[in-house]
C-alpha cells in the first residue's frame, strides 16, 4: 500500500495563550482542573488529548499510543490563561462561588487561581437579561468595544511571551437570535459595529476580534456568533480554525450515545421527554425564555439527524420530542435529568426506558473545552481554516459546511475525529472493513 504523507504542521513551541470570555462555573473548574494536572494532583480523567489513546494501522500490530504522544499538541505547561467577565472577581473567588469543587480542591491551587483577574467586559444586557455586573467596559460604538478588546489582546500576548493564541466563548448564554442583514457580510457587520446596531451580541464583537486577528475561535455556548454567514466569511478570509455550537456533556450526551442504538436495531421511538433541574449562574439564565431558546434549539437538533424520519418514518415520523430545563437553585451545578423515552419495536409492542442522571455540569465540560482548545490550536497549526467539523464530538449543535447535514451519533464522531488525527500525522484511516481475514481460499 502506497505511504502516505503527514500533513505539515508548525511546531507546539512557545506559550499558548487561552482568552476566555467568562470565567464562571465551566471556566473556574476548567483551570482549577488544568492546574491539578499540572502539579500530578489527579489525572485528567475525560480528556482525550490528555488519556485517550489511538490505534494505528492494524490490530495485530498492537499500536495503541496515547493521542498526545504522536499528534503535535501544545504542552499543558505552555498554556497560560487569561479572560473577561462582568464580574470583577478572581479565578479563585469565582470557583468557591460556583462551588463546583471542594474547598480542599481549590485551596491545592489557590495561589494560581488566585492570580487570574478578569478583564472588563464588552457586555450588553439585552443579551443575557437575568445578569448585570459592574467590570464592564463603557465606550461610544460596538466599533470602540471591538478597539479595546484588540487591545486587551495584544497586552496579554506581549505581556505573557504567547507564540499564539486561541479564544474560548464559556460566557453565558445569549438569548436566540435568527441571522439578519447585518450578520451577511464582512462589510454590513463592520458598518454595524460602527453604528451600533442592535442585532450584534456581545459574544459576536469578541468572535470578530479573534477572527480578524488569525485566532481561532470556539463557542462553547448555544447562541448564533460564529454561526452567521458575516463571521463565517471572515475566518475563510483570514484564514482562521474556528467550531462551536454548545459543548455537548450531560443529557444531550447520552442522547447521542443511546438514540444511535435504537436506529442501529430499527427500534421505533414515539416520544423522548427530557427534563433537567439546575441550579447555578448558567440555570439562572437559562431561566430567561429567550436565552432558553437558543439552549432549546440546540438541544432539539440532535434526534432528528440521528434518526432519520425521512427515511425511517415508520420508525421516527411521529416522534414527540420534548426538553425542559427548570432553574433549582438548591442543586447548584449539580443537574440532575429525566429522560423518559417511549420506544417500540417487534409486532408495535410499546416499551420505555427511564434515564435519571445525577451529574456535575462543569466536570463533564471542563475537558471538552480543554480538548477544543488543543485541538483547534492543532488545527491552526495544521493550515485547517474554517468550521472544524472534525470536531462536532464535543458538541450539541455542531458547525458545519452549508451542503451538509450535521453528525451527531457521538460514534461517527468519533471516528472521524480519530481518522483526522490519522490523517494529519500521515497514517491509514481505519475503516473497520478487516477483509484481508476472510481470504483464507485461493
Ligand atoms: N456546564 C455545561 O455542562 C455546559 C454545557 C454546554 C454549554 N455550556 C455553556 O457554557 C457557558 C458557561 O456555563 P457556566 O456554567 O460556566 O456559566 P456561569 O454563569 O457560571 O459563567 C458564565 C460567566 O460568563 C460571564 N459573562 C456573561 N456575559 C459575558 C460577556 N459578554 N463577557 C464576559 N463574560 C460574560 C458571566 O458573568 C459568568 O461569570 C454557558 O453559556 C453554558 O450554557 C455549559
């Protein structure tokens, strides 16, 4: 079989700089976690770039390496961090506030928590209407906030030695809005940051900022950003990695583990009632109806794509899909899910099954974004511009080209994000075909 060749791709060195607007309960958790692992505390259970191993070429070869001992990511060591919040609290403050890890956890890294202060935020509450918070930056135009967080930007990289950067949305979610004329073109966003128009959210200036400056781009959220038409454009132009929508972690998870399934064995499902209990910042806002409704849409897309109603409508054509998310501020982040799933199968006969899962969100995000920041790095570093769908894995709504449908079975997801890093460092893509074992004959 003819060699194949890896793809070049420019070297990990130097510091990565991580920008985060948002530095909340996913964000805190994010680099408490980082820190640990970096100090040998724990290992860094959920994280692919971390654990996760890779099988190369054939089975009988035994080649099972760990994913970051062959593919060229940056160095936990390199990665320095910095961020904005509307709230003018440490990283150590925030993380005891959201009380996602213990006290003992936290006091293990405090001196470094303790030394990440937000800067001020682009902000605007029309967008996030259950918050408001005094670390916000006052200016003129859309245009001028755009100024000011280039430069924000460029004071961190020079001040910190960065050889590069990445920036991470983990802000909070923004309410639903449908792309109009000014997310069209480059030109009508530019004209509308300087107009100020009212269709441009705050995560919207952040994203154009790293676009227009080469830094890749990542939307940990649900809302539109990067997912308009303006945005889009300009990463092709500047050449820019960029994916989102939605890191995928607890119900929407296990919805794109197990609804796979179903389809695999042709089981019917009538309906699939989803309901969740949270209680921290992000079910706080959530609990506005409009920022609910980008968490809706995202949550909804992934059955349909994963079952087919089109081609199975015996099976799916009259699935009643319902998800409900409930603001409880006792369980903090700890969520907690129903999922009730009407399902039928052999001569019609009906059956259910009940999921109740007991999860800590930001532990199940913490990695995901952790992943996305290394592998989109990667994917710079590689010449891979524009939407990363290799890596809809790690999301509930994922980016992709407009010809396309988007992939949610987490499994297909995962091969193909698999047979991407293959690809990148020039081995065979693994199809699973195996043919050569049944040519015992001749
Ligand atoms: N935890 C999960 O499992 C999960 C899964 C998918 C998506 N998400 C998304 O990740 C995001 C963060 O979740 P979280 O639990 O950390 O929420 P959080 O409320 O604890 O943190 C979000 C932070 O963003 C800040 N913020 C809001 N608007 C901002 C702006 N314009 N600029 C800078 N900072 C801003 C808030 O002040 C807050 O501190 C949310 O959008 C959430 O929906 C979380």
């Amino acid at each position: 079989m003819a060699e194949r060749k890896a793809v070049p791709i420019r070297e990990a060195k130097g510091k990565l700089g991580v920008l985060i607007p948002g530095m909340g309960a996913v964000t805190t958790t994010l680099l408490a976690g980082i820190e640990g692992i970096r100090r040998n505390l724990y290992p860094p259970f959920g994280s692919v770039t971390q654990m996760g191993h890779i099988r190369l070429g054939r089975r009988d070869e035994g080649r099972q390496p760990l994913v970051k001992q062959v593919i060229p990511l940056a160095d936990l060591n390199d990665v320095v961090v910095g961020g904005w919040d509307i709230f003018p609290d440490d990283c150590l403050t925030a993380a005891r506030k959201a009380g996602v890890c213990t006290n003992e956890q936290l006091d293990q890294v405090k001196d470094y928590l303790g030394s990440i202060k937000p800067m001020s935020a682009v902000f605007d509450r029309r967008f996030v209407k259950k918050l408001d918070g005094p670390n916000v930056k006052q200016a003129k135009t859309l245009w001028d906030k755009h100024l000011m967080l280039e430069e924000d930007i460029h004071r961190f990289k020079s001040e910190n030695g960065c050889d590069r950067l990445v920036m991470i949305w983990i802000g909070s979610t923004e309410v639903y809005i449908q792309p109009s004329e000014v997310h069209f073109t480059v030109e009508s966003f530019e004209a509308g940051l300087k107009n100020n128009d009212p269709g441009i959210s705050s995560s919207m200036i952040y994203a154009y900022t790293a676009l227009k400056n080469g830094i890749p781009y990542i939307n940990g959220a649900p809302h539109l950003t990067n997912d308009c038409p303006a945005l889009t454009k300009l990463a092709q132009e500047k050449k820019v990695a960029h994916c989102g929508k939605d890191f995928k972690t607890g119900q929407t998870l296990m919805k794109t583990i197990i609804a796979p399934g179903f389809k695999a064995r042709l089981l019917g499902v009538d309906g699939w009632f989803s309901t969740n209990i949270l209680g921290n910042r992000d079910g706080e806002v959530l609990d506005d109806p409009d920022s609910f409704k980008s968490k809706e849409v995202s949550k909804l897309s992934v059955l349909d794509t994963i079952l087919q109603p089109d081609i199975y409508p015996e099976l799916y054509g009259d699935l009643f899909h319902k998800v409900r998310i409930n603001y409880y501020p006792p369980r903090g982040d700890n969520k907690e899910s129903w999922d009730n799933i009407d399902i039928f199968g052999w001569m019609g006969r009906k059956m259910q099954i009940k999921i109740n899962f007991l999860c800590r969100d930001s532990i199940l995000a913490a990695p995901v974004a952790l992943d996305l920041i290394l592998f989109t790095d990667l994917a710079q570093r590689a010449g891979m511009s524009g939407i990363q769908e290799w890596l809809s894995f790690y999301f509930k709504a994922p980016l992709h080209a407009p010809s396309v449908y988007p992939e949610h079975d987490l499994f297909i997801q995962l091969w193909k994000m698999k047979n991407t890093l293959r690809y990148l460092i020039g081995e065979e893509l693994i199809t699973h075909l195996g043919i050569e074992y049944y040519n015992y004959f001749e």
